[in-house]
C-alpha cells in the first residue's frame, strides 16, 4: 500500500501518509469516505515471505478472529477498533487516531517520569487490562511502546498483534519466540502458555521502567537476561517510593503469588494517595523521589512452579518436545556471557585467560535468601518452596536457554534500553566514564543491519573493558535509533554532543543520516567512525566528481570504501568480465543510491559502455509495472541499481516477472538475506560489498567466536567487522589522548579526538586500520556476489583501484 495509491481499503479508507512502521505492520493515517472523512488509523499486517496458501489462510484466519474479538472491547483505555478487513490476501485493522506520544517516547525525552503520574498511568492500564481479561483477551506485549499518552488519556494498543507474531514464526518454521524480554515474565520466556498474569508482569516492568528509567531487569546478552529474570529478584526501586509494594507485587516470579488485578489497583490506589498527599504536604510543590540508599547485591531468589490453563493458541499447538536434562543454576556471582567470560584473542589486544568460575549444584540455593518485598510478606513466605521443586524450574530454565539452536528470542526494540553497559571490572578507585556513541537504525526495516552495528560496537567496548586496555578508563555505549531515517540525524546528532561523556560515535549505516549529523558533529569537535557509509561528499566535498577535494569535516572518519570504489567496481565487473554492453540504470533518489550510480555511469562509460536507459523510483512505491516495461523495450543486458534491498527485491522480482530476464546488480545495500526471502526471482543478481568475505578476514574467526559467545541474538552482519573496528578507532584515540596527558583524560579530551584518530594506524579485524588526508581508510577493498542456489556467493574480491 501506498499514499499515491488511488484505490480505498475496503471500499471506503482511503490512504492519506505513512506514520509508522514496525517488524509486524505499516501504519497509515487515512480517511472513512463513508463517515464525513472520519480521521482514522490503518494497520496492514504484514505477513513475512515464503509462506505458502494454505499458511497464508490459516494466519488470516487467526488474526481476523482474534481481533474481530478485540472490536469487541469497548473502554477509553483500549484503542478503538472501528474495523478488520482483508487487502489483497493480509488483515487491515481500521482504529481510532490518536494524537499523542507513546509513553517510550515521554521516557527518551523526559527520563524517569514523576511518581504521581506513573501511578496514574499505571491505574489506567490497569483499568484497561481488567476490561480486556474479562473478556478473556491476554494483550501479551505490554510495553512503554505500546501505551499511548493524550492529553486526558492512557490508551493501550496492538492487543492481538503479539499473537500474530507468535503464529506466524510457528507456522514459518523459523524457531523464534517474538517478544520483548525486557517485560516478560519466566513462565513467558520458558514458552508457557500465556495468561492474565504475563499482562501483570509487563504491567509492572512497564511502570518499573517509567519511574525507574531503565526495565527492572538489564544484562549483558539475552542469556544473561533471561537467567537474571529467572533466577534474580529485581533490582529495587530506588526512585519509585510509594510505587514500590506495586511493582514488587507484580513482579513477582510466581505468576500464583503475582499480584492480581483487584490487589494491583490497591497498591496503586494508595500510592495516588501517598504521592498527592506528599504533593500538598510541599504546598503544591514536586516531590522530589528518595535518594537511594546503599545496600548488599540482592542475591538470587528461584522461581516457583504453577499451574497453567490452556489457552486457544497453545491448544491448536502440538505439545513441546522434552527438555534436555536439567543443568545446574548459576548463582548471583555468575552473569552468563559477561565481559570477564570472553576469550580474548582478537588482534592486537593483549589480555589473560579468563578464570573458571566454579558452579555450584542447584542445592547451594537454599541458603540465598531473599529480603521480603514492601508490603508482601506473606506472599513472600508463600514463595519459598520446597528446594526440590525449586531446583526443578531453575533445572528447565537453564535447560531452556542451553538449547539455543532451538529457542531463541527475536528484540522488537534495542537489545539494551540503556545501551548495554558493560560490567567489566575495575581497581578499586573508580575509573573514568567515557560513552562511545552508537548511531544506527535499530528498527525499521535496516534494523538488522543497524543492531549488528551496534552488538559489534558493544563487543569492541566490552574487550577493552575486560583487557583494561585503557587504564582507569571504562567504556559504555550508548546507541540511539536513527531508523534509517535522515530526519532523525541532527536531533541524536544533539543528544551526543549534549553529553560530554560521549568522546566518539561509531555510525551511521545511511549515508542520507550522515549528511545530517556531519555539521553538528563537526562544531561539537565529537569524532564520527562510520563501519557503512559510503558516499564521497562525507569526506571528498560536493565537487569530488569534478576532480575537486575538499575536506568537510575533520571529525569524520570511515572504515570502508566508498562510492567512489564501489560504483567504477561494479562497471568494471559488468563491463569487463560479465561483458554487458548496455546498462539501465535506476536509483532509489536516497543520498547513497544517487551517488552509487553517479560514480557507476562515469565508470561504465568511460570504458565504453552504454547506458540505454535511466530511472529514480520512490522507496514507498511497489508497483515497478511502467518501469518493466521501459527496461525491456531499451534493450538493456543488465540493470545497476543505487539503493537499498527494500526496493531491490521488489524491482528485481518485478522485471523478472515481466520478462526481463537479465541480472540486476547494486551496491553494499542490496547485500542483505532479505533481498533474497523477499524476492523469489533473485537468482543469478549481483552486488558488490565493502570489504573482503568476513571468512577472509585475518581476524574474522576470532571475531565471530567472541561474538557468538558474548550471547548478542541477532547476527553481526557484513558491517559488524567494520564496527568493531570503528568503535576500536574510538578506544585507541582515547589511549593515545590519556597517554599524552600522563595517564589522566584531559577536559578537552573531546578537542583532542580528532588528530588522535587521524594518526591511528593498527591491525583490526578487517586488516589494517588507518585513515588518509581525507578521513578515509587506507584499506580500499571490495567484493562482488552473485545468488547462485539461493544464497549469496562470492565471484570475485580485490582492490579499489585494479
């Protein structure tokens, strides 16, 4: 669907602009023809690729019934659904528009919110979710992005969605659990089947994290997440004061001991009281919350067994397969897959061996006690169990995230709310805090290259960490969702330079996001490292292509090559070796893709080639019929393509459908598994791609072994090696500036980054890192790939300049 489509949904909503898009839909705002043009929103569902008839029928079928079911909910705090109907063979939802932010949002703009009004929100979801479960809803996903905040409301959205998603992974045989681990409760993480206490616990990480700032839980990797979840008790509250007996009784373990609906809206009934008499007691004043007060780690509390109801999902399943044998429980001294668990052996970082951390038998549990939640005691004591079953649901928790090929956990966000700070040790004074920022899409459609970017970034600060690379310095990242989205550069470009912690960005992915940051970073004096960008203006000026050069900003740096050698690459590759004499070329009219076939045409030309034919497309079009038929009637032998896979894949399988059955090649942006599950038609197509095979790679193996144990659930993806290697750009800079100020970091450490990163020259993952006059890698190499059986293969690497 799209906004220049003239056609209505469904005989009456006709498509106005695209607002949103996430792993599971597009949301449109539109119009009902039929109600005097009544503003509403518009869902599509969109179904993944590959699923054949009858798969098809049986998720339409499921998801129509289930929200057909959600029409029926009628109460202000649950979104309106005017309408379900089906647009060319997937589910449309027609709701309410509503004008407002998502409470994720009030939390990235404001921070943790004001006790009073996470108790008000809280009463209001909790008002909703009882309407809902009496009707035997189970929303399933609750989370600060899918509450909505208006001025006189609290809406929850997307009932009915989380099962779609669960449906649809089954029935594509992927193995992936979708969900957000961050608030999901043991029982959903171990696969159970879902009830009204999972909406409870997500209810309380929810509040948790609006007036906490982060989620109840946080770990390094999504093991250690799920074993902090099923085997730690919640890190207490230290900003939530008459908060915290809610959110200790909903996050309870136990969903039998969890506090239910009619005990939730108690606690939260007296936490409005106790916050708005605070207020009056101060004459009107804000409150401020408590300052935390020391105390010792909380230690490791097991989770209880409970009995369980069959829901209508879990009965249309087949049962689960047996559990392996139960594996020993870690304990609180344990965190899986932390810093100081990591082989060190990438290149060029001197570190020791990690020490064996002995695990005790599940028994030693006994002995950690736990302190009783506020206002829970005997809910506390009804929780102790017997230590045999307790080890037993430790033993299948472990168990379960030890079959890892088998379960698996898909993010719908950022892996790390907060960015995923490492907890690698220090001396005993404390060290220095310096923040590597991370800039990348971590949702939408580039977020599985973006969160490859950012897990790699992450590995690179959690190595320096652990080997004490820097003395008296420690890392963080913190990574901020561009969305692949030029719009949303300047703004994060702001929030990193408002942070004076921050001393580099490693980022973006897009060139287009790129040219907005480059200026603000750039008078900031905040040094830039991108693993992806690969448009010559970034470094070369916007007279590059005339043979003029002039450097733009001296804070900005790359690990790639760029378009420069990507583009005059691929002709040489189509004219020279696959002997195509004539070229349609197209592009996406994207920064990247403009500049992809600008330095492509001159190339090709110049060795005598013809381009017969040239074409830009908007990204949000899908019907590429008029333009088929243009490329077959020029007589064309192939097809070069400046974008991304998200429009290649359907351009692709368009022209083969239509006929014009010659290979379509494209740059680094085209190199991506989704071109091929979302086009059909992609064999015998090309692309070229920064860089030499990771296999290749002289450190490559040590890279993917440390990254496969650091636990990080998404793939590194073909930019990962360039983003360790950019965030390492970063680490060194920082040594070279301590060094030079006698072991202390400078208050104008900031200033001093750039010539610091201008001199760096050592061996990374992708060879040698160094950078020229301009800011671009001395390390110019490329490879191009052809589908061949389906995959990706390599054809051919070598230098940028033959």
């Amino acid at each position: 669907m799209t906004e220049q489509n003239s056609e209505l949904i469904a005989g009456r909503y006709r498509l106005v602009e695209r607002i949103g898009q996430g792993g599971m839909g597009r949301v449109w705002r539109g119009v009902d023809q039929q109600l005097f043009g009544r503003e509403v929103a518009i869902k599509e569902i969109l179904f993944p690729a590959g699923l054949d008839d009858g798969d098809r029928a049986t998720l339409l079928r499921r998801f129509t019934g289930e929200a057909r079911a959600a029409v029926t909910l009628s109460h202000p705090g649950i979104i309106t659904i005017h309408d379900v109907v089906e647009h060319r063979g997937a589910p449309v939802i027609v709701m309410e528009f509503i004008r407002g932010q998502s409470l994720a949002a009030a939390i990235r703009e404001q921070g943790r919110l004001p006790v009073q009004r996470v108790a008000e929100i809280g009463a209001a979801m909790l008002d909703a979710l009882t309407e809902a479960h009496g009707a035997r809803i189970v929303h399933r996903d609750i989370k600060p992005d899918n509450v909505l905040l208006t001025k006189d409301r609290v809406v929850l959205t997307d009932f009915g969605i989380a099962h779609l998603a669960d449906a649809t992974t089954k029935l594509s045989h992927s193995g992936i659990v979708i969900g957000t681990p961050h608030y999901m409760p043991p029982e959903q993480l171990e696969g159970k089947r879902p009830t009204a206490a999972n909406d409870m616990w997500a209810l309380g990480a929810t509040l948790y994290h609006a007036v906490e700032g982060h989620p109840p839980f946080e770990a390094e990797g999504l093991h250690a997440l799920a074993v902090a979840v099923f085997t730690r008790p919640h890190r207490q509250p230290v900003h939530a004061g008459p908060l915290a007996p809610v959110l200790d009784a909903l996050l309870d373990k136990d969903p039998l001991e969890r506090a239910g609906a009619a005990e939730a809206a108690e606690l939260l009934a007296s936490a409005l009281r106790s916050s708005r008499s605070g207020a009056n007691a101060a004459g009107g004043a804000v409150v401020r919350d408590p300052e935390p007060v020391p105390g010792p780690f909380p230690v490791p509390e097991a989770p209880t067994e409970q009995a369980r109801t069959p829901t209508e999902r879990e009965a249309e399943l087949p049962p689960p397969p047996p559990l392996p044998t139960p594996a020993p429980a870690p304990t609180a001294k344990e965190s899986a897959y932390t810093p100081d668990t990591l082989p060190a052996s990438l290149p060029d970082r001197p570190t020791t061996p990690p020490v064996p951390v002995p695990v005790p038998p599940a028994e030693d549990l006994v002995s950690l006690g736990g302190t009783a939640p506020q206002g829970r005691g005997e809910g506390a004591s009804a929780r102790r169990r017997a230590l045999t079953r307790r080890s037993a649901v430790l033993g299948v928790a472990v168990a379960t995230l030890a079959v890892g090929s088998a379960l698996t956990w898909h993010f719908n966000r950022d892996f790390s709310p907060n960015g995923g700070r490492p907890s690698g040790g220090g001396s005993a004074a404390a060290p220095v805090t310096v923040v590597i920022g991370v800039e990348a899409p971590l949702s939408g459609d580039m977020s599985s290259l973006g969160v490859g970017i950012k897990n790699s970034a992450d590995l690179a600060v959690r190595t320096a960490n652990r080997t004490r690379h820097v003395p008296g310095v420690n890392f963080e990242i913190k990574a901020l969702d561009d969305e692949a989205d030029p719009a949303k550069g300047r703004p994060n470009a702001a929030r990193f330079t408002a942070d004076d912690k921050v001393l580099g960005i490693v980022g973006p992915l897009n060139s287009g996001v790129a040219q907005t940051m480059a200026e603000p970073l750039g008078r900031a004096n905040l040094v830039n490292v991108s693993p992806a960008n690969t448009n010559p203006v970034l470094t070369l000026g916007p007279h590059w292509a005339k043979g003029v050069k002039s450097r733009p900003y001296e804070t900005y740096f790359r690990t790639v090559a760029t378009d420069v050698d990507q583009g005059p690459f691929a002709a040489r590759y189509l004219h020279d070796e696959a002997r195509k004499t004539k070229v349609y070329v197209i592009d996406d009219k994207s920064a990247y893709g403009t500049s992809l076939t600008s330095a492509f045409r001159a190339a090709y030309t110049k060795l005598g080639g013809a381009v017969v034919g040239a074409e830009q497309v908007d990204p949000a079009e899908g019907d590429f019929t008029v333009l088929a038929s243009k490329v077959r009637g020029s007589g064309a032998e192939a097809v070069y393509f400046g974008g991304y896979h998200t429009t290649a894949g359907p351009l692709s399988q368009q022209l083969k459908q239509a006929g014009v059955t010659i290979p379509l090649m494209g740059g680094d942006g085209i190199f991506d598994q989704q071109f091929l599950t979302t086009n059909a038609k992609a064999e015998g197509d090309l692309a070229t791609n920064i860089g030499v095979p990771v296999e290749d790679l002289a450190g490559a193996a040590d890279f993917r072994a440390e990254y496969q144990k650091a636990g990080y659930p998404e793939a590194a993806g073909s930019y990962g090696p360039y983003a360790y290697d950019a965030a390492w750009s970063v680490i060194e800079a920082v040594k070279t500036v301590v060094a030079a100020h006698g072991g202390t970091l400078p208050a104008d450490a900031r200033a001093k980054m750039p010539q610091a990163v201008a001199g760096l020259a050592f061996d990374g993952v992708t060879g040698r890192v160094a950078f020229d006059e301009y800011g671009d890698t001395v390390n110019r190499q490329l490879t191009v790939y052809a589908v061949k059986g389906g995959s990706w293969t390599t054809v051919r690497s070598g230098p940028a300049v033959p």
